[in-house]
C-alpha cells in the first residue's frame, strides 16, 4: 500500500471532519510510510456553532475550501477521484460525515449519500481495494455497503448501529482503540470519539485501522 485518498467533509467535528480523527490518521499513514491525498466535494454546509448548544449560526460556507484548512491547501475535488490511483479510501468521522457527506444527522434509516461520495465508496469497493472509516462515517458504508452486508462498528450498541442493522450491516462492538476488519468486503472500522474519552484512543485506533487497510492489501 503506497497511496490512500482521505475524504473530507469541512473542518470541525461539529459540522465537518473531526480534528483530532483526520490528523491521527494522517500521521498513522505517514508512520507506515504511506503517502495520502484529500478530497472534498465542491459544495456548501450550513455552519453549526462550537460555543455552547450545537446549534446552526444561519451561515453557509463551502466544504472544499474548509476541509482545505485541514489538509493544508493539498486538496482535490472529490469529483476527480478515480479509484485506479490509489490503494485504499478512508473516511475520517465528524459530524460532516452525518451532516454532509450524507444526511444521516436529518433523515436517520431514511438518509442519502452525497453522489460524489457513494461513486467513490462503490468504485474503491468493486476494485477490491480497502475501505476504512471512523467515529460516526461508518454509518456512511452502511448506507452504500449495506446491500453487501458488510461488517462494521460504531463502538457500543446505539441507535446509530440500530440504523446501520437495518440498512443491511452487521454491526461490532468495539473499543476506540482497536478496530473491527471485514475481510470479505474489506472494509475497517474504528469508533473513535463515537465512545473515546482521550486523545490517546483516537490515535491507537487510527493505528488499528491502517494497520487493518495494511493487511486487507496484502489478501
């Protein structure tokens, strides 16, 4: 495995991808001397507010430009991505994940997927090429997985891992700094801050989950 595409959806765990996941990640890849390159849809979220109630300020604001301030400029548009150049496709959590990359956080069992987003899942899937997501995005696969009944985790039974059941997913228990492996649909999963209460457990699951994308490579 030399190169993986990041997916992200803003930048914030409120409205986007959550900091702490999407930089553990990256530095778990860079640790196993794999390179990566974000991507983002070219399209606007509506702000959610970090002082106080998570509520929405009324702004908009585009997830490209946001998520670039994660990846520090070295951003593409997620419309470009093409499978074929890279070995693997991940998906950090956040609440972008459930707010914009899908519309999980308003419609729940009856949400949809961004195109861009389930064009990206779906030609990385048929590739037989490894499929990783965390914190709350698994429930992102379950939705475009879920016919394939993959295997994933969202840390404790919850009524996010209820939905994911009900579109066709198994899901696993698991603790944040471990992850769940799907050998057959090749795809891993951690929970992170879905059940995480230290820093240090979001970095020893991203850990679990490359490590997870390292050996599905290798089958």
């Amino acid at each position: 495995m030399k190169k993986v595409a990041i997916i992200l959806s803003g930048c914030g765990n409120r409205d986007g991808s959550e900091l702490q996941e999407s930089l553990s990640l990256m530095l778990a890849l860079d640790r196993h001397n794999i390179t990566y390159q974000c991507f983002a849809p070219k399209t606007t979220f509506k702000v959610v507010s970090y002082l106080g109630d998570a509520v929405e300020t009324g702004e908009e604001r585009n997830i490209y430009a946001e998520a670039a301030r994660i990846a520090r400029g070295n951003i593409l548009d997620l419309a470009s991505y093409q499978a074929l150049h890279y070995d693997g496709l991940l998906l950090p959590g956040g609440m972008g994940a459930a707010r914009n990359l899908s519309t999980y956080a308003f419609d729940g069992a009856n949400m949809k997927v961004l195109p861009e987003v389930e064009r990206a899942i779906l030609e990385t899937y048929k590739l037989s090429k490894p499929v990783a997501a965390v914190c709350i995005a698994p429930m992102v696969l379950a939705k475009v997985l879920g016919p394939m009944h993959v295997t994933l985790t969202l840390g404790n039974i919850c009524a996010a891992s209820q939905i994911a059941e009900l579109l066709g997913a198994q899901h696993k228990v698991c603790i944040p700094s471990q992850a769940v492996i799907d050998h057959q649909n090749r795809v891993v999963t951690s929970p992170a801050y879905m059940v995480a209460n230290r820093i240090s457990e979001i970095f020893d699951g991203a850990e679990a989950v490359v490590e997870g994308m390292l050996q599905l490579s290798k089958q």
